[in-house]
C-alpha cells in the first residue's frame, strides 16, 4: 500500500473537476434531491470555477494517491480565500472528500495531517472547517482528531438552506 500527495495546478482542474463530482455525489446524494444536488455541483465545480480557485495564491488543492489511483482530494484556504472571516492566524479545510472505496485506509487523517503541516510551515495558531450537521461520520472523526464545535453558519445546497457546524483545532 501506497500513498502520496500531489499538489494540484491548473493543468489538473479537469480531473480536480471529476473527483469532486465523484466523491461529493457519492457523501451527499442520498440525503439531498437531484435537482439541488444538480444546482451546487455545477456552481462550485464548473471548470472557469475551479480554474479562478486554483489561480487564487490563498489557496491550495491537493489530490491523494492510494496505491496510484487519486483517492481524494483536500483545498485549504488562508488570509481572504476563507469562506469566514476568522483571522490571519488561521487556515481553512474547505474541503477533504475520499472516494468510498477508498475510506477506512487512513487516507482522510493523511489529508488533515497535510493542512496541520501546511498551517504550522504558515504558523498558523488554528485550523477549522465546516462540517455538514448531518454528516455524523465526518463529525465524529474531527472530534477524534481533536476538533471542537466552534459555531455554525449556512450552507446552500441549490435552494436548501442548511448548517455546518464550525469546528476549531488549535495548533501547539
């Protein structure tokens, strides 16, 4: 078993694009309906979309290779490209999504342990996310790797509005 991490350029936004497709439809389409689902896929994930985030200097994406096969992907976010205003001395993990098949190899701590490392090199003092309020697997294990429920905000789904939990790790 082998894995690596590559950073993403923009030569990589085509298969940035179907990765995401891939693993946000297999986490959330069984509990959001095909039009909403339809609606955010292709305001977030549209090529000039992922071309301008890539491009962005405060941003960075990052594919997972398990065994050679891209298993996931993380985008962390820094200064004005976090999606909240919570200061200079934080990092974002806006997003961390492993393929199904690919789950339970340790590949998700892999990518958090990434944005640690990306967030100490930057001295950042905290890292957070926002994590689905209904996404009990992804909760617990930001608990287990020592992430608190900071806050809340809104998420659009298409039309849906729902909450992501905000959740805070300091950084020693």
């Amino acid at each position: 078993m082998t894995i690596k991490i590559k950073k993403c350029t923009l030569e990589d936004s085509r298969k940035l694009q179907e990765i995401s497709y891939e693993t946000f439809n297999e986490t959330f389409k069984h509990q959001n309906s095909l039009e909403n689902m339809n609606a955010y896929l292709e305001r977030a994930f549209n090529l000039k979309q992922l071309e301008k985030e890539l491009s962005n200097i405060s941003s960075q994406f990052f594919f997972v290779y398990f065994n050679n096969e891209v298993a996931g992907h993380l985008k962390v976010n820094t200064d004005d490209a976090q999606s909240e205003e919570m200061g200079d001395d934080s990092l974002e993990i806006e997003r961390i999504y492993i393929k199904n098949k690919f789950q339970k190899h340790g590949l998700g701590k892999y990518l958090l342990n990434k944005a640690i490392e990306i967030a100490m090199e930057r001295n950042k003092k905290k890292i957070w996310l926002g994590v689905w309020e209904e996404n009990e697997n992804a909760i617990a294990f930001y608990k287990k790797m020592g992430f608190i429920q900071t806050g809340a905000h809104s998420f659009y789904m298409g039309d849906e509005e729902q909450i992501d939990f905000i959740m805070t790790k300091t950084l020693i």
